[in-house]
C-alpha cells in the first residue's frame, strides 16, 4: 500500500508530513492491509487572507470498491487533519462492515438443519 502527503499553495514542512502519518497509524493503522492506497492532500483555500480555510482531503483506495473521499475544513491544518482522518475512520469502518455483513448474507446458513451438523 502506498501513502502519498501532498500540499496544494504552501510548503509542506517536516512536522505537518510527520502529524499526518502518526494520524494515519493512530486512525487507520489496524486497517491498512484492508487499504490499497491513501492519498492525503493539504490546501490552503485562502491564502494568506486567513480564516477556516485549512483544507484536509483523503483518498483510500480500496481493492474492488468505490473510493472513499473525505474532506474537512478547519481554521488551523493541525485539526482538519487530525479531523479528516477520525471521519475516514469511521467511514472505513462503515464501509467494511457493510461489505463484511453482505459476504456472511450471501453465503447464508439455510443449507445446514439440525440433524447434519457435527457428523451425527
């Protein structure tokens, strides 16, 4: 799987690429295996005009399913982060135990009665 930090009107300093990926492990390190790729893109909406206009944007790729998108809009790039990356969480998780939940749908119990069960 392959991790890409990417920053969109401003340089990406050290300690912003090093916040991104302690989120990353923190949020979606028991799910990586599940992840075929994780984009992460930083922006500064405004410029130097200032405001909420931090923007985190990521992207997961996931073998055989639509991508996950997730943007988050803050004042400071520190919490849109740390914020875009606890809702991909969550959407990650979603996403799984829906596709998990389908799979044990499909494959059913109906076939077993109680006689077969265990060879007897």
């Amino acid at each position: 799987m392959s991790i890409h930090v990417q920053a969109r009107g401003f340089e990406l300093t050290e300690s912003l690429e090093r916040h991104v990926h302690k989120r990353i492990n923190a949020d979606l390190g028991h799910r990586l295996d599940d992840i075929s790729s994780l984009r992460v893109g930083l922006s500064d909406i405004n410029g130097p005009r200032g405001g909420a206009d931090k923007c985190c944007r990521v992207h997961i790729g996931l073998p055989r399913q639509p991508d996950l998108v997730i943007n988050d809009v803050q004042a400071d790039m520190y919490n849109a982060i740390d914020s875009a990356l606890r809702r991909a969480r969550r959407a990650l998780r979603r996403r799984l135990s829906r596709l998990r939940a389908g799979a044990r749908r499909r494959i059913g119990w109906s076939g077993i009665t109680a006689g077969t069960a265990g060879g007897v």
